[in-house]
C-alpha cells in the first residue's frame, strides 16, 4: 500500500473524512512536501472525494426477495433486513438478541442476514459470523426468527430483498474501521425508502 502512494500521481476516497486519513498517510510518507504545497495548497490535486452514489432509476422488483420464498418468513412478517456480509467489525450479535426478545411478544418479528460469507473463494469465513450463527442456534432462533443467507446474494438481486424488508439494519463496534467506513449498503438502504436502524458513529 505504502509503493502505491509513493508513486500514485493521484488517488480518490469516499469522504471527507476518509480524505484526512489518507492525507495522514501522505504526510507520513513525505508526500506533502513544500513543492506538492506550491503546486496545490489545497492537496486537491493529490488526493479528492469522489464518493458512491445511488441509482438514479427507483427500486423495481425483479424476482423473489424474503417474504414468501424463504421458509419461515410469510408475507405478513416484519422483516428486518441486514443487507450485507457479517465482517469482524460489525455487531450481529447484539442485533440477534435483540430479535430474539422481542419476539417472545412479537412473533411475526424476523430477522434476515443478507451476506453470510464473503463472495471470495479464497476469504475464510470470518469469525463474527460463526459467532453470530453459534449464538442464534443457541437461542433457538435460527431458521424461526434469524435466517442466514448462506450464498451470496448477487448485486443485481439485491433489489428484491431490499424491497421486501420493513426495517434495515446496521449494526457496528466503534473501531477505527467504523469512523473511517462509507457504508454502501446504507446507501441501498436510502434508495428503497427504508427505515434505518443503526447504531451511532456510523
């Protein structure tokens, strides 16, 4: 990573505060030198935000999502959509029991996990995600209120889940990770309208 930032003419990030870390980084490497300040004061020309957007078109169904299609989930439950991988930085398990709670009095209350491993052959699955499923068969949870996707759902199909949900759900530890992120899938979440139940800092 450090070879790349030696020799890159320029690199992007996703946020303003993604951009203070790298100019960090920059800094540390000796990039911003007296001539890089005469050439641009503003290191713009170094380093900019070119951030992820959203699809201009509205959400349209193209297949099944959830309800009615995964066993266990019925078209009248209230789903709540985690819509992504379980990665080292999140926190499903607080998430899980919360679920797991509420549906003592709410049955109808379910909880659907998006990406359950990462797409990547090579990329083990992670830790956190063992740990969310170990806890929900602990519970009894597992295939009654919290479902696991246990492929990986393509980007294209993303839209049927995201349009069956009720609620989504982001949930994260306050990591370094966390206050440098762009989450992308909180972007999905804003272009189908959903509610957004999150934890802060993120």
């Amino acid at each position: 990573l450090e070879r790349h930032m030696e020799i890159a003419d320029f690199a992007v990030c996703a946020s303003e505060r993604q951009r203070d870390y790298w100019l960090g980084r920059f800094c540390a490497l000796g990039r911003l030198t007296p001539f890089m300040y005469k050439f641009d004061r503003s290191f713009r020309k170094l380093i900019d935000v070119v951030p992820f957007g959203m699809p201009n078109q509205k959400p349209v169904r193209t297949g099944l999502g959830m309800k009615g299609a995964i066993p266990g989930i019925g078209q009248d439950d209230f789903v709540l959509l985690w819509g992504g991988g379980i990665w080292e930085w999140f926190d499903p398990l607080t998430v899980s029991k919360a679920v797991g709670n509420v549906s003592k009095k709410y049955s109808q209350v379910k909880l659907y996990f998006l990406g359950f491993k990462s797409p990547n052959p090579q990329v083990p699955l992670m830790e956190m995600a063992i740990r969310a499923k170990a806890l929900s068969d602990s519970l009894g949870l597992t295939d009654k209120q919290v479902f696991f996707c246990e492929t990986w759902t393509s980007y294209e199909d993303r839209v049927n889940y995201l349009l069956d949900a009720d609620v989504a759900v982001s949930a994260h530890f306050d990591l370094p990770e966390t206050r440098f992120s762009f989450r992308t899938r909180i972007l999905d979440y804003l272009w189908a309208e959903l509610p957004v139940l999150t934890t802060c800092g993120d």
